[in-house]
C-alpha cells in the first residue's frame, strides 16, 4: 500500500516517458539564447529536458512540457512530439532570470 502512495505522489519527468531527443532546431535555439555551439547546446539542452514536468497535455500531436534550469537561470518550455519510441523535443522557448526581472518590475510600474 506504500508503494502504490509513493508511486501516486512522484512527479512524472520527461526522461520517464521515453528516450529523449532534441531536435536540431530545439536546439538551434537553445544554442542562439546561450550563445553556444550547436551540439553543445544539444547536450545541455537534453540534460535540462529530461527533468521538465508536464505544463499542458497535447490535443493536436505536440506536448508542453516545462524545465527550470535554476543553474543558468531560464525558464524553458519545450514543445514536445513522439514517434517510434522518441520523445522528440521540436521546439522550445526560452526566457531568462534576467527578463522575468525586468518583466515584475514594468509589471510594478518601476
């Protein structure tokens, strides 16, 4: 029976559903928001996707999923598709510490 609570209260991650892949253009974005090369965009980009949570179930084929990388300080909402086993993250948006900072304080009229 102890199982069963724990197993009911754990948070399922994305690295849970399947094998995750991030595609190029993911993670051409990722790359162009950090200032990174492209594959090392890609390894980061795939460390930080395997622990995004569900954000919104998909009804048209694309999942939302939602990564917080307290580390480098972004927000990251990965737009995700599955195919043959793949959990494939297509696309993503990025949004810094920086700019939900600047964000509160326009918000605040500061």
């Amino acid at each position: 029976m102890a199982d069963e609570t724990e197993e009911a209260g754990k948070i399922e991650r994305l690295s849970d559903t399947g094998q995750v892949y991030v595609s190029l253009a993911a993670a051409r974005i990722y790359a162009g928001h950090k200032g990174l090369a492209e594959e090392e965009a890609r390894r980061q980009l795939t460390t930080v996707a395997m622990r995004a949570v569900e954000a919104e179930p998909g009804d048209t084929g694309v999942e939302k999923w939602r990564a917080r990388d307290r580390l480098r300080g972004d927000d990251i909402q990965l737009h995700v598709a599955r195919e043959q086993g793949l959990v494939i993250v297509v696309h993503i948006h990025v949004r810094g510490q920086a700019k939900r900072s600047e964000q509160r304080k326009r918000a605040a009229g500061l």
